[in-house]
C-alpha cells in the first residue's frame, strides 16, 4: 500500500471522506432541524459518507461568554441517523477575508476587539489578527466547541475533522496598519523565520528574501521588500491561527486543516484585493507550516478553469507533510478525477443546490453523478492510489478536446477510450488495474477497449483500431465483465453480467453508482 498521509481515520482506520460540502450562502446551515435533514437526505443522493458544513462562531456564542450549542448537536443526531459522519467548518474570525460571523459582542466594541486598519486610516471589515483580545476570545470560544464536541461525540467520533477559521486572510489591504501591527512590521522579522528559511534554501519565501538582498536581519520591508506586507500577515494569522487549534487540540485532538482561497485569479493578482492577504496561498505555505504546526493540513480551494492552470497550482500543496485534501470543489469539478488518481487526494468535498421539494437542479446533476462514481470505487482508492494503478479520465482535457477516442497505456495492456456523440454528459471517470488482467472503472460516458502490448519476438498483436482479421479490432480481450459493487468488507459483488453484443468496440461503463470490473484473457 502507498504510503499516504490519510489525515483522517474512523476506529483507527484510513477513511476516505466524500461527499457534500453545504452552507446555505445568504444564511445559516442549521437554522433548523426540517432544513438541515434536507441536507443529509441530498448528501445520501450522491452516496456521500461525510457531510461538511459550517458551525458559526455568533450562533454559538450569542452573548459573551454563554453558549448554545442545539445547532452542533442537531447535525451531529441528524448524522448519525443518516449514518454518515461530519466535519465542521468553523466559521470564525474570519470567513472570506472578513468578519461576518464574530460574535455581536465583539462587533459592538471595536475598541477592544480590533479592527483591521487601511493604509488610508480607516477600518475594514475584517478583525485583526495583531490583537490579543481578538485572539483570546476565539480561543476560548472555539476550545469551548472543541470540549463540547468531545463530550457529546468523543466516543462515536461521528465528528472526523474540523476546518479552523474559512479562508482567512484580509480583504481591503495588504496588511494591518494599526498601532500593533505597525510595530511589528517595523521590529525585527522572528529570528525562527529566517533560520528556517536559511536552512530550506530554497522556496517562494526563500526567493523574495533573495530578491529583496538576503540580509541576515532586519524589519519585514528590509528583508522581503515589496512582499513585507503580505509576508507579515501570513506570519501573524498563521500564528494566530496555530494558537487556536493548539487550544483546541489540547480538549480534543483530532484534525484540524485550513482552505484556502488561492492566489491565482484571472485578474491582478494584488494581496487584499484579488484573495485575502495573509492566507496559505502558495508563495507563503511554508510560512504556515513552521509557524502553524497543530494545523495538520492546508486546503486549497478548486476553483481553477483548467487542468494546466489547476497542476500549477497544486502541486506546491502536495507534499509529504501535505496530503491533497479538497472542501471547496469548482461547480464543473474540473479535474476532479485527476484529483483522486495523479495527486492521491485523500477527500473531496462537492457543491450542489436542493429545491424546495429537495430535487437538484437539472445543471447540477452531473455533481451528484461524479461524487457516485468515487463513493463506488472507494475500496480501491484506499488501496491503490499512490502505486500508479489509477487512472483518471476526463473529456476535454488540454489534447484531447472534440475528440471522441484517446489512448491510454497500462501494465501490459494498450486501452482505447471512447466517448459517445449521442450522449452530450462530458465524459469522466476513473479506471483502477488492480492486477495485470483485471481492471475496475467507473465513470460517466466511457467506454473502454483493451488489447494485450505487443511483445518482441512473438507473432504482434494488432494495434487498437488496425485491421486485424485473425480478431477484428472492434472485439475485446475479455474473459469476463460484470457491472457490480463493493460491500461492506471491500468485496466485489456482481450485480449484472455483460457479453456478446454488449462489448462490441469495448466495454460501456456502467451507471454512476455503479463499478465495472473487466477481467481480460491475453
């Protein structure tokens, strides 16, 4: 088995959380019990095991100091009715770049619960994160949810994760220019940062540092230049951050990530105005893992149009220390695929609407059918990513696009996909080769021919789509396919046999709920 980091485990085993990530955008969640069930109902449509929603900071602490806790522990019974489990996203301090979620308390008092201060002396919208009092009152808040989620759920541990603060970073500015912050930014840049820059050698903070003259100390303008500003607010909110999930993680310990509205944006990409100054983009991620250490995983949002523009993004998120984990998908779920196969994520999170009567828009459906497709082959991802056996295919890639039919190459095997013109669903899925003859798919709008490789010194097999008279090249090598599912114990289960006429110019998969197994004979 790869070794991959699965940050996230249920009776001490790896769990792979798919599912619905929900928020109601002009409210909250749990308003009520009649709407959250509709959630939980849609979360089983697409065969989800995990619901991801948001627990909101003013909600919980209506007045200082006293809390009311029915909307956490709504969720967590509806959970465990529907069977499936949680994770909270703690919408705090910041949501967005802003502060629509502290309590009123704090809103009320701007004296003592700082604000961020613009270059131009006025205050934004988003709290500071230069101030103790603010610091102090979401640790204690959020140490609270931590105590009473392991009071009511530590045993069950229907509650697998938590998300700390929702993209944080300031909206408006490049940094805090109040009294606090302008006293940081003008005293020495921690000692710890440039020692640990030093020793990477390498990195985006390394490079500005270089850029700006690698002197040995300094304030923040001296040695980051330009950046000084956003370099110093990723170091403060990762700080501040770190305090909270070390808080929380001391009542109850089980992951804690952060997303992240990613920097890359198709206009100017200006800290404070195109993302939130401040957060874990790319350029400041080792920031937030060497001032951020009780946080086990930063989460990029995908949000990105394209697969060349999507990789370039992704892969300074995927390391050793930080496994790919998605809670934000793009309404397409463009790349989803490539995702789960080429970057081993270990979670994936999709967004789809309800109506009233608790249908999903029509334009939405295709999000309920890929999150099927993965919920099938689950099994097989906790077992095989990370060793090259799984493949991901998605229409439209850079290449391929308005074709109908594309290669592939596997372990002893030439495939040949195809995608119907009958049918206008944009083809994706995923095809996992467990051994060399036999091989799981499970997708939408594919079908899929396989031929042994040629091999040197025998009689050559025909190429995919050559004419071959001995075995026409619209026939299969197959032995036996079967459209099934796996069981509870990861066992394969047959549901339907196919042959003959079925496997004419290669095997269709099956629906999206179900897996396609293809047993082939050399």
């Amino acid at each position: 088995m790869a070794n991959i980091n699965r940050i996230f485990k249920v009776n001490g085993k790896p769990f792979f959380p798919i599912g619905r990530h929900h928020l109601y955008m002009g409210g909250y969640t749990a308003w009520n019990e009649a709407e959250s069930e509709m959630s939980f109902k849609g979360l089983k449509m697409c065969n989800g095991n995990t619901m991801c929603v948001p627990i909101y900071w003013d909600q919980i602490e209506p007045e200082k100091g006293k809390y009311d806790f029915a909307s956490v522990d709504t969720l967590i019974k509806l959970s465990r009715k529907y069977e499936v489990k949680l994770i909270f996203l703690w919408f705090a301090h910041w949501k967005n770049g802003v502060m629509d979620f502290a309590p009123g308390y704090m809103k009320a008092d701007p004296n003592k619960y700082k604000r961020v201060t613009a270059q131009t002396g006025g205050t934004l919208w988003v709290l500071s994160s230069h101030c103790k009092a603010n610091l102090e009152a979401d640790k204690k808040a959020f140490t609270a949810v931590c105590r009473h989620i392991k009071d009511v759920d530590g045993k069950e541990q229907t509650v697998i994760g938590l998300q700390i603060e929702n993209e944080p970073g300031i909206l408006g500015s490049e940094r805090d220019y109040g009294s606090e912050a302008e006293a940081e930014f003008n005293a020495a840049v921690p000692a710890k940062l440039l020692s640990a820059m030093k020793v990477a050698g390498e990195g985006k903070e390394y490079d500005i540092w270089q850029k700006a003259g690698g002197k040995a100390s300094g304030s923040w303008p001296e040695i980051f230049g330009a950046d000084a500003g956003e370099m110093m607010t990723a170091w403060s909110i990762a700080s501040f951050i770190n305090e909270v999930a070390k808080a929380g993680k001391a009542v109850y310990n089980i992951p804690m990530f952060v997303n992240v509205w990613c920097m890359e944006q198709p206009w100017w990409l200006i800290p404070g105005e195109a993302y939130p100054s401040g957060g874990a983009v790319n350029k400041v991620i080792n920031i937030y893992k060497w001032f951020a250490p009780y946080i086990d995983l930063l989460a990029p949002d995908n949000f990105q149009p394209d697969r060349i523009n999507h990789n370039a993004v992704y892969t300074n998120y995927v390391r050793d220390d930080n496994p790919l984990f998605i809670v934000e998908s793009h309404p397409n779920l463009n790349c989803m695929m490539y995702d789960i196969a080429d970057f081993n994520a270990i979670g994936y999170f999709v967004h789809f609407k309800q109506l009233p009567d608790g249908s999903v828009p029509p334009e939405q459906q295709r999000r309920i059918s890929l999150t099927r497709v993965v919920a099938a082959m689950l099994p097989l991802l906790l077992k095989y990513q990370g060793t090259g056996k799984v493949h991901a295919i998605e229409e439209g890639d850079p290449g391929i696009h308005g074709r109908l039919k594309y290669p592939m190459e596997f372990d002893g095997y030439l495939g040949l996909i195809e995608f119907s013109e009958r049918n206008p669903e944009r083809g994706s899925g995923l095809i996992v080769q467990a051994a060399k003859n036999e091989f799981y798919a499970a997708g939408i709008n594919i079908r899929l021919m396989l031929r042994p490789k040629p091999v040197m010194g025998k009689t050559p097999v025909a190429l995919l789509g050559a004419v071959d008279l001995s075995h026409p090249s619209f026939c299969n090598y197959t032995d036996r396919v079967d459209w099934g599912h796996f069981d509870k114990n990861g066992k394969f289960v047959s549901d339907v046999r196919r042959n003959g006429d079925d496997m004419r110019g290669g095997v269709w998969v099956g629906p999206d709920n179900t897996v396609t197994r293809i047993i082939t004979s050399d």
